[in-house]
DNA sequence: CGACCAATTGATTGTTATCAAGGGATGTGG
DNA sequence: CCACATCCCTTGATAACAATCAATTGGTCG
C-alpha cells in the first residue's frame, strides 16, 4: 500500500482535496510504479483502463501522424495527472522521458471513487480547464510563430515550469534531447539547433551542457518570444 | 426567465443532468441574450464573471499575438459552453462568427451551483476533457501539417461537426470565411485559398458560393488530410 | 451601374525542410 | 589509457514550401 503522507506532491496533487478516511481509501486503490526513461506506459487507440498521478519525472504526450512525423501535444510534470477518466481510449502515446514514479489506479474504480467524491472531481475539473488553457496557448506558438519566436517561447516556460522542481538559481537541466525540442515546436531537429546556438552566439543564453540552459537576458529572450 | 422546456439544446448541454427542480433553480440564474455576428463577448485578459452555454450559432476562441497576428484556437457550437468556470481571467477573446444565441451566468453564482450539483460539475468535466482531446489533436494539424492537409482536414472536420446542426444531405455551409479558416489553420489567406482552388480544380470538392462546400471525393479527401 | 469587399491569381522573396557531412561527447574493449 | 564505435548534435548547401507583395476578378448591395 502506497503511503501518502510521505507523497511528495502530496499537497499538489489532486489527491490534496481528500482527507483522512477519504485518502486511506483513495490509497488502497493505488499501485506505486516505476517507469523507466523512454518506456512507454499508454498507446495510442488503446482503451487503457487506467488513470494515473505522476510522483516524479516527466512524459510527453505524442500524437503521431500517419507518416510517422510526431507531435507532442503535452507534458506531464510532478502533480500532474495521466489519463482519460470516464471511459474513451486514449488518443496519444503516453512515454517517460526520464525516469518517473507513478500512482496508478484502474479507471472503473476511480472513476466510481471521482463520482462519489466532488471534491476530487472538482480538483480534476481545474485541472483540466488549466491543461486546455496551456494548450490553446501552445496553439498560437504551433500556428503563427517562426521558429527563432518558439524556441525562445520554449525556454521561457521551460524554465518557469523547471523552476519548481529544479530550484537551481541560474539555469535548469532540460528534460529531453533536441529531437523532443523539434516534436514539441512543430519544427525538424536541425533548425531547432541552429536557432539555440544563434541565442548562445548572441549572448541570451548559455548552454554548457547538451541538456542545460542558462539564460543570461530574459528580457531579450521575452521580446524575441513574440 | 428562460424556458428550458423548449430550449433546442436541452438534451445535449451541461444542463442535461438537471431534473425538474434543480432545471427550475438553474434556469432562475439565467439570462437569455442574443450576439451579432462580429460580436465579442470576452476579451482576452478580461476577468469576466461570466459562464454561457450556446443554444444558436457559431462562436469563435482567438489568441492574438503581440504584433496582431491571430490563432483561433477553437470553435463553439450550439450545445458547448463558454467561459472559464473557478475565477481565472479569460485567456482569450470570444467571438460570435454568425448571429448567436447564448444562455448567460453570472460566474460566482455558477460556481455555487455547480458546486452543490456534482452531476453539473460531472458533465462539465467530461465536455472539457473532450475538448482537451479535441484541442490537443488540432496540434498536430499545426505543428506538423502541410497546407494541402490543413485544409483537407479542416474541411473533414466541418463536414463532420457541421452535419449534426445542417442535415443538408449533400454538402454544408461554412460559418466563416477565407481569412477566418486561415486563421484556424495557421496559414495565410492567400495560401488557403489556392489550396481550396486546386482541390476544386482536382474534382474533389465542388465550392458552389463562397461559403458552401460539398465533398465529392471523401476517400481522396481523407488521404490528402495525411 | 458603380462602389466595395472578399476571394483569387500571379510574381517574388524568405523561411524552414531536406539532404549531406562533420564534430564532439560518451562508453567499451583491447 | 587509448583506439574505436556510437549517438547526438551541429554546420553547410540546396530545395521546397508558404509568406509576402501586388493586381485583378467576381459577387453583393446600395
């Protein structure tokens, strides 16, 4: 049995909106697992009955067109929950991108638990309405933006969404590869590399490592964001 | 007071999960309110205390774009609702694309009711998952889509979603413009437009007025839409 | 009929994808 | 500890696609 009080995002979570006797039930639904980096835990078309919080880690969401070029549509951070409750097949390929810890439950038991419990329901409710925001946004960068225009969006919310779980002061450590950068900015391996080494040539950033990133000039990098 | 006994989309909006009382108190809080085409109803950055459920009519979600250019990053149909339930600022501008009817809430009063009534609350959930779903799959038309299929499956998708309110057996009558569907699909007019013409031009589609299609070769069309 | 607006068409430019090759880090086995 | 293989990233040359700039057409309404 899963033990929630030594959860670390026991107080993020949409776990947080139940309490003592709720959370005891809620945890002996749960199964604690650990996914490895580049596993993949749902796929595509698949009717997963499963619903999952993410303890630690991250995954991307990808949605793969019929020639194999592939979009990622979302990202899955610490908190943040995994899944289609009430009953529809999954329509993108849930995979970590690094190694990642999550609570699983089986949809037919959640979804009954979410029904009987408002206030978990509502929780997942906000999340969910803030998800959509994120990815209307996301929307406008995908349709309208030029490629130097996403990269520096990009780093931006990475390193706002990275602070919280990095808390390094000056840069953060990306989570994936140039190829993931390309899939989430709508743009090929090779122009992503080359709009990053035109912000380090000018000074905006740093990247003293294959994963790391060091923004020197925010207010730079906020005007090329478009 | 609204008559929600005569309301056309009495069995298919979040007010479908209401019975006899609950209807009664809910349709109390209404206000019935009719919006010309052109018309905006939020603007983006506002705090609108405002929730509406569409009976007639088409809407339109925009992000602009700090130089002006626009993404649509969704459309409302008769049925969907409006607005961002739980205090959050509107993230964009909604505008009515035809003369639309909608059912107006005050935000706080919603809240409480949705709140007391998790059957609302339930299907509130639902709808905003599925438009997750909906909005998450439009990424990868955007971030990863050529023209041709831009418009390919942008004209599938309003074959599809327009049948249900049209019923017109042969083809349907777009709601918008060219500058309208280039704004949803990421492109220019212009580059709309010839792709429309050659798709015309290849026998797939016949475009009888401006705004009227009809899909003469769904197979073709759906191959092109990748 | 003429004015106006939306859509189309044409010519050209610019950006990004594609194709191709060259670094540079990491890890393994000799 | 070094040679080598591998993987990922970068860089370069070229091509394709869509954006932009610029007219023109066509439909609608006073």
């Amino acid at each position: 049995m899963s033990n929630c009080q030594s959860c670390p995002v026991r107080g993020r979570a949409i776990c947080a909106s139940l309490d003592g006797d709720e959370l005891a039930a809620f945890s002996r639904m749960a199964r604690h697992q650990r996914v490895p980096a580049g596993h993949t835990l749902i796929w595509e078309g698949e009717d997963v009955p499963l619903i999952a919080n993410v303890i630690g880690g991250v995954l991307k969401l990808v949605v793969a067109a019929a020639d194999g070029r592939e979009q990622i549509v979302g990202l899955v951070f610490p908190s943040d929950f995994i899944g289609r409750p009430f009953g529809k097949e999954s329509p993108y390929r849930v995979t970590a991108l690094t190694d990642a810890e999550v609570c699983i439950y089986n949809r037919n038991s959640f979804d009954a638990f979410a029904a009987a419990h408002p206030h978990l329901q509502h929780k997942l409710l906000r999340r969910t309405l803030d998800e959509l925001d994120r990815a209307r946004y996301w929307m406008l960068l995908l349709g309208r933006k030029s490629a130097s225009q996403k990269v520096a969006s990009f780093l931006l919310e990475m390193s706002d969404r990275l602070a919280r779980l990095d808390r390094k002061e000056a840069g953060f450590e990306l989570p994936f590869g140039r190829q993931q950068i390309a899939d989430i900015l709508g743009l090929t391996i090779e122009t992503t590399s080359r709009q990053l080494t035109r912000l380090r040539a000018d000074g905006i950033v740093d990247l003293p490592s294959r994963r790391a990133v060091v923004i020197h000039d925010r207010d730079a990098m906020e005007r090329m964001a478009g």
